[in-house]
C-alpha cells in the first residue's frame, strides 16, 4: 500500500483517516502509516490535518517512532510549500500570498519544535528537533523566484519571533552540548552548569553539526534578513564563545561537526576582513581562533575534514592571507588571483537548500525515489533500504603498515637470464631476504634436477627445469597456493623427500627465535621447493605428496575440515579450503541392509531412545542418544563446539524410512525452536544438521546435533531443547532434556585409593544417601552387564575392576565438584547397593534415581 500511495497518492486521500495510527498498532506498522501520511500531503485540509495527528504521535512512549514523526513534520513543511506553490500556479492565485501560507505552517512547526525541545529530556528526540529546525530555518531563509511575476519572494514575516526563538534554543543546545562534563573545581561555577543542565540536554553528533551551520548562517545574514537582530558587541561575544567552545574539544569531535566547524571558522575570517568597524581586539580574537581551527584541520585524521581545511585554508591565503601556522601553506602571491568579493561568494553566498523530497524523476531519469531503486516486493524495497547481508563489508583497516615491498616497482625480466636459470625468485610480497633465500633455494633445486637421471619422470625432466619453474610460479599465481598441477608435482617429485617427524612446539620456538626476514621468507615462498633444512619446514610440508592430487587430506587438520556443517573456516589449512567455507553436504543416506556396523554401539555413547514413532510420523522413525567420551569430544569439533564446556552436548540421530506403502519421505529436516518456562535454560547456540532432500523406503541416516546451553546447572531436568523433525509427511515435535548423568564431565584418571579417601572424608549426613535395590533375575550374568549400563545412562569413569562391586566418579557440571558411585552387588540375596558421596544432596539424589533406572533398563532387557 505505501509503494501505491506514492505511486497515485490522489486515489488515497478520501481514505486518510484509515491510516491514522491506532493504540493497539505494532512499531512497524506506525513507521509505514507514517510514510503514507507523508505521501498524503497533497492539498491544504490534508495538511492541516495531519499536523494535527502529528501533535500527538511526537509525544509517543516509542523513540523512534516520535523521532521519525519530528523528521515527518519537516518534510511536510517543505512539502507544504510544493503544494501551496502549484496550487497559487493551477489556480492563478496570487503567488506571494500562497506563500504567506506556506511560511505561516513552517513557523507554526517550528514554534512547536521549540517547545518540544524545552520539554523533552531525551537526547534523541532533542537532536531530531534540532535538525528538523535546522531544515526549516534553511527553507525560510532561502530566497525564492516568484516564477509568475519574475521577482524574489519578500522576506519572511515573523510577528511572534519564533525564528528568534529558534535560534536562541539551538545556541543554548550548542553550548550544553560543547560544554565539558562537571569537573570544575571552583564552586561558583557549579550553580551555572547545574542551571544549563536543567535547562536542555546533550545531543547527538548529526544535530551538533546541523546547529552549528544554522549559528554560521545567522553570523553572515545581513541585518535586513536576519531573525535575531543584536547589537554587535552581543553577537560578537557570541561568535567568539562558538569559536572557543568549537576550538576547545575539536579533537574529540566526529567529522561532521569538524566539517562544519572549519566552514564556520572560514566565513568568520572572511567576515572580520570585510567588517572593519568591529573592534580590533575581538576581531583579533576571532581571527586567531578560526585560524586555529583551520589548522587543526589541516592536519586531523579525517580525509574529508583534512581536504577541506586544506581548501578553505589555500582559498583564505591566496584571497586575503593568513598570519598564523603557514608553513604548509602556499605562499601568498605577488597578485591576488582570487579576490575577496570572489572567496566571498566561494564560502558566503547562498547555496540551494537541501531537500528530503523524493527524487525528481526527470532529472534522474526513471528513478522517482528511493524505493525504485530497488525490485518491486523484494524486502529491500519494503525497507527502504538495502538490506544487510546483500553485499559483503569492505574489511578493516590493518592495525600494521603494509610490507613496503608491495610500492617496489617489478625488476625488468631478462629473457636470457630466464633461459640461462640465472633469475632470482622475487615476487610482489617477497623481501629482499626473501630474494635471497628463495634464489638459494632455487639454485639448490636446480642441482638436484641436474644430478636426478630417474626414467619415470623422463618427459618432466626432458623439459628445462628453471622453464618449468617459472612456469609452475605464474600457475601458482595464478591458481593460489595449495592448488599445484600435475606437472608440477611430476617436475618436482623426485626433489621432494619425506622430512624427519617434528613435535609442533619444538617447532614452533624454533620458528619464534628466528629473525624476521627468514619468517617473511617462508611466508612468500611459492609452496613448491622445499627449504634446505627440516626445522621449519613441519608444519608446511606433508610426509607424502602425490601426484595428481589437489587436496592432501592427511597433512590437514581433521577436526578443522568443513564437513557437514556450513561456515566452519579451516585454521591449518586456510589456503587448501579456500572458497569451500559455505559447502554444505547433505547427509549420507544407506540402506538399511547394506549397513555393516550395528546402530545399537554402546561405546562412549547412550543408551537409544524412541523420539518419533513411524504410526505417529507419516512412517518417519527417529531414535537419538548421547554421547560421551572421546566420540563427544570429536563431533563437538567438528561442528566448532567447544568440547571442554560442561554445557556442551552431542547426539546422533537415527532417521529411517519406514512406509509400509513403498513412499518416499522428502525434505526431512530438524528445525529447531524457542520458547522454555521459567527457571528452564535453554540453549545459547545449535548446530543442526543439512535438510536430507530423499529418504526412500528402507532407507536411512545418522546425523548429528550440538548443543551449548546458556548456563551449566547441577539440578537434573534443567535444561531444555525443543525441536520439530519435519517433512513432506508432516511436522513432529521432539523435546531434548539431557539428564544430569549425561551432562556429568568424566575427571581425569583416579586410582582406587585417591577414590577410597574421597570418599572415607564424605562421611555427613548429607554428604553419603544409600539406596538398595532388589535384582529380581534368575540370570546370574546381569550383574555382570551392570558397568555396562551404568556407563551407558551416566556419563561416569569406572574406577578400578569390576568384581560384584564397582567404583564411578563424575564432576558435577555447574559446581565441578566430583561424586564418588559405590555399587555392591549380593548374590545371595539379590541384591545392589548403591552409595553416592559429594558434597551436593540434591545432584546425589538425582544420580541415585539414575542409577536405579538404568538397572531397570539391564533387567527389562
């Protein structure tokens, strides 16, 4: 409806009160009434009535909202203007009068605008008031064309002195804003700012910098044209405290109120040199600050405030001289090339005011505003703005200075030296050390070559050996390291040999206490020639190179290949992987036939557990567990888990196709979603498998999930996932609820007596609870499995053998404190025993009411 409403605004307007904002209306919802009611400001009786509305919305509890109705009530007032103007022009009404009208409803706004600043305590809606008065004064200010009768409108009428008003409201903001914080010392100052603290507020930088331009331009209006008529001596003091304040934290100012402080500081220096009659010594105050300024300038880290100080300073010193800080100026010549009434209309005249109408679409060709830069319905368009995520950011600037070889111009080639093997291996990022160890190594390789008669690689080495050098460098180049050719590996097969095994810290002190040069020499190198010396050459060179292959999979980190998971940057082998970052690979799907190892493996993993039956799930069936261990540790690596968090867990999941009428299950997938009670902790970050597009009947998959909850807990049912396993069959919801025996952390190796005297020291009333717990089997060899299953449903560590009686120790998740598991077993009288020591009665408890529920299971099974 917005799109339209600018498109045809007419055929709104009987609606426009339908679009009125209501109470119940969402954020959204009020920012795009708003834009329409913008749109609809075509006639008078619209105008009026939606400033009316707009009384109302400026005052709303939402911030951003009443900012974007203060930045609407500018643009109606410009668009109040356009209308009346047209009207005066269509109608053949008098133009002058129209615009009366025009100039009453921007000084009604502005009036307004004031008072809501005088009201207003917060720094946004302060700052938009600012720059919308700051729009507004520039509009009354502008001199207009009479079209019709071929004069300038007269100047505006203002009884009530609401420009005056204005002005005064934006310099008392400018001084409290410029102002520094309470740290004077003396006490007769303090009622002063405590009286300016209660008056207004601080203010964004975009309305400092839109104040300051507004202060400019009354400086240079002439005393006819100007709203707020002083004597000189008042105004003067004015301009010299702006200046000072100005001065004074310019450092410390962002670059669009730089910008506009080096234009003030520029017409200030202009004015004093054509009023002569002010006073010497405040126009020697003045002088010197706007001086001051602009030199700052000149040398501030801000390109654009840097150029344009430097601009405004060669214009100031070529018209009338400047007399302080000109060492880096240009020398004042013997004629002035620019004149002073030139420079004047250079930085004083009148420029055309800015406008927040949309664009004109004959001046811009089929571009009316800024939503038709954009495709229609795309959210883009919606917005107004192009969405994040379209286009990818420039990076940072580098905290260190580049290399300064890479403003080196390249060394001219010698074709004959070329032939003749006597080129030095130098490229754009190599140094002059790097010249030389590389050209070492180059005239290394080329005796090797030399002295290598092998007849396998007889069609390589028939080739000239530095040809093939030069060649495989441009193919580097070309293609990026770690991506070599055939011939590459085929020139240079026989050159490389299998280096001597190295521990990774030995070389990485041995490669931290070597210099500079021989670092960025290892790093510039082409990747094909390996250095003379194994000590750094470790890391960098696989055991085996084969040929052919691009990948040498056995020289990368496993656990930092992208494999199922998208977005995961390899570390070791960043160039290898490079561009490979977003592959995402579905999962593999098997018959269920033809699959050789057994689902139910019961190593470092939980027991099974039905989480969608097939009469339930379109004939979906889905079983997951925990797991634990090092199978834990290895996919929490994968999926860029950190395994060392206790509040890490992974699972696998179990996906089978069992239709019984032969279908196919389709864009199977786990959707995860949000939404706990209170006290429940829910999880902070999911990895969740690839969608699986086919599961044919028969057919099925293990994927696997992490999770990182927001916090650890030693409450056992504390922490919640919720999920939806869907597809073209239908949606099925399953709840994760990891237990407090899979969230246990296995400690590290405890022989039996460290366990023994553990646990002889939990000797409280609730430091040890006792449990018994009847085994009523006629099978002997249960009590056998029961390790088994207590490690299977509890993430424990054995301590010792099993021999009817068996020692566990696991470390609480959130308190990391460790609970000692004592299970006794009587043949006899078929029984266990079950004692849990720690220092945590609540957890104990729980673990006993675990242990029990896996003996359960063992007897079930």
């Amino acid at each position: 409806i917005r799109t339209l409403v600018k498109e045809c605004p007419s055929a709104f307007s009987p609606f426009l009160n339908d679009f009125f904002v209501k109470g119940m209306d969402p954020s959204f919802t009020r920012m795009i009434k708003l834009d329409i009611l913008v749109s609809l400001c075509i006639d008078p009786a619209a105008i009026e009535a939606i400033l009316t509305e707009l009384r109302t919305y400026v005052r709303h509890n939402d911030r951003a909202f009443a900012c974007a109705s203060i930045r609407a009530v500018g643009k109606i007032t410009e668009l109040a203007r356009v209308v009346y103007d047209r009207r005066a022009f269509t109608a053949g009404l008098d133009a002058s009068s129209a615009r009366r009208e025009a100039n009453i409803i921007a000084l009604n706004c502005l009036s307004g605008l004031v008072t809501l600043s005088e009201f207003s305590r917060n720094q946004l809606v302060v700052g938009e008031c600012a720059e919308t008065m700051q729009r507004i004064l520039a509009q009354l200010w502008s001199r207009g064309y009479d079209s019709i009768n071929g004069t300038d409108f007269e100047i505006v009428t203002d009884p009530s002195r609401v420009q005056e008003r204005a002005l005064k409201r934006l310099l008392l903001i400018l001084v409290r804003s410029l102002s520094p914080e309470e740290d004077d010392n003396t006490d007769e100052e303090k009622p002063e700012h405590d009286k300016l603290k209660t008056r207004t507020v601080r203010v964004p930088g975009n309305a400092i910098s839109s104040i300051v331009w507004v202060i400019g331009e009354w400086f240079i209006l002439s005393k006819a044209r100007s709203p707020w008529n002083i004597d000189l001596e008042k105004k003067a003091c004015i301009q010299l405290e702006t200046l000072r304040l100005l001065s004074r934290c310019f450092p410390e100012l962002n670059s669009g109120i730089k910008l506009q402080a080096v234009h003030l500081a520029s017409k200030m220096l202009l004015m004093v040199k054509a009023n002569a009659h002010q006073s010497s010594s405040t126009s020697s105050k003045v002088s010197a600050l706007c001086e001051f300024i602009l030199a700052m300038g000149r040398v501030d880290v801000a390109q654009d405030v840097r150029d344009r100080s430097r601009y405004e300073s060669n214009i100031l010193q070529v018209a009338m001289g400047l007399s302080h800080d000109t060492s880096s100026m240009q020398s004042t010549p013997g004629s002035n090339l620019i004149s002073l009434e030139q420079a004047k209309s250079m930085l004083l005249y009148e420029k055309p005011t800015a406008s927040s109408l949309p664009l004109d679409g004959k001046e811009f060709g089929s571009i009316k505003n800024e939503t038709d830069l954009f495709r229609f319905g795309t959210l883009s368009s919606v917005v107004c703005h192009k969405v994040g995520g379209s286009s990818l950011p420039l990076p940072k600037w580098s905290d260190a200075n580049s290399p300064s070889a890479l403003r080196d111009p390249p060394a001219p080639e010698d074709d004959n030296a070329l032939m003749n093997g006597s080129h030095e291996a130098g490229g754009l990022y190599s140094s002059s050390s790097g010249d030389k160890s590389s050209s070492s190594d180059e005239s290394a390789s080329d005796e090797s070559s030399s002295e290598e008669t092998d007849d396998s690689s007889s069609e390589s080495d028939d080739s000239d050996s530095d040809g093939n050098n030069d060649v495989t460098e441009k193919l580097s180049n070309v293609f990026g390291n770690g991506v070599v050719t055939n011939s590459t590996f085929s020139a240079h097969s026989s050159k490389l040999e299998r280096p001597a095994p190295c521990n990774s810290v030995e070389s990485s002190s041995s490669s931290s206490s070597s210099s500079d040069t021989d670092s960025d020499s290892d790093e510039s190198s082409e990747g094909i020639d390996p250095p003379d010396d194994g000590g750094d050459s470790c890391a960098k060179f696989p055991s085996e190179l084969s040929v052919g292959i691009i990948l040498e999979m056995d020289a990368a980190n496993q656990t930092q290949i992208p494999m199922q998971f998208s977005k995961q940057a390899s570390v070791a082998s960043s160039q290898i992987a490079a561009g490979l970052e977003d592959l995402v690979m579905s999962p593999l799907v098997v018959d269920k036939n033809d699959i050789s190892q057994p689902l139910n493996d019961i190593e470092d993993s939980g027991p099974w557990k039905d989480i969608v039956k097939p009469e339930l799930g379109g004939g979906l069936f889905a079983k997951m567990r925990f797991l634990h261990g090092s199978k834990r540790t290895k996919e929490a690596q994968v999926m860029g888990l950190d395994p060392a968090n206790p509040s890490t867990v992974c699972l696998e999941v179990h996906i089978e196709n069992m239709r019984t009428d032969a279908g196919t299950l389709r864009h199977v997938r786990l959707v995860h979603r949000g939404g706990t009670g209170n006290g429940i902790i829910a999880p902070s970050r999911v990895i969740s498998p690839p969608e699986i597009p086919i599961l044919k009947q028969g057919q099925t998959t293990s994927i696997f999930i992490g999770l990182t909850f927001a916090s650890a807990t030693d409450r056992d049912g504390m922490v919640l996932a919720k999920f939806d396993i869907k597809s073209d069959r239908g949606s099925s919801p399953v709840e994760i609820r990891p237990s407090l025996g899979e969230l246990l952390d296995s400690p590290n190796s405890m022989s039996q007596s460290e366990f023994d005297k553990a646990c002889t020291e939990l000797q409280g009333i609730h430091q040890r609870i006792t449990s018994v717990v009847s085994v009523s089997s006629k099978n002997d060899d249960v009590y056998g499995k029961i390790p088994i299953a207590i490690l299977q449903h509890l993430n424990l560590k054995q301590v010792g053998k099993w021999t009817d009686k068996g020692c566990f120790v696991g470390t609480l998740p959130a308190s990391r404190n460790n609970v000692y598991v004592v299970i006794e077993c009587n043949t006899l009288r078929k029984t266990c025993e079950i004692i849990v020591c720690g220092n945590n009665a609540m957890a104990s408890n729980s673990i006993i009411g675990l242990v029990k529920q896996a003996l359960q299971q063992l007897l079930k099974s």
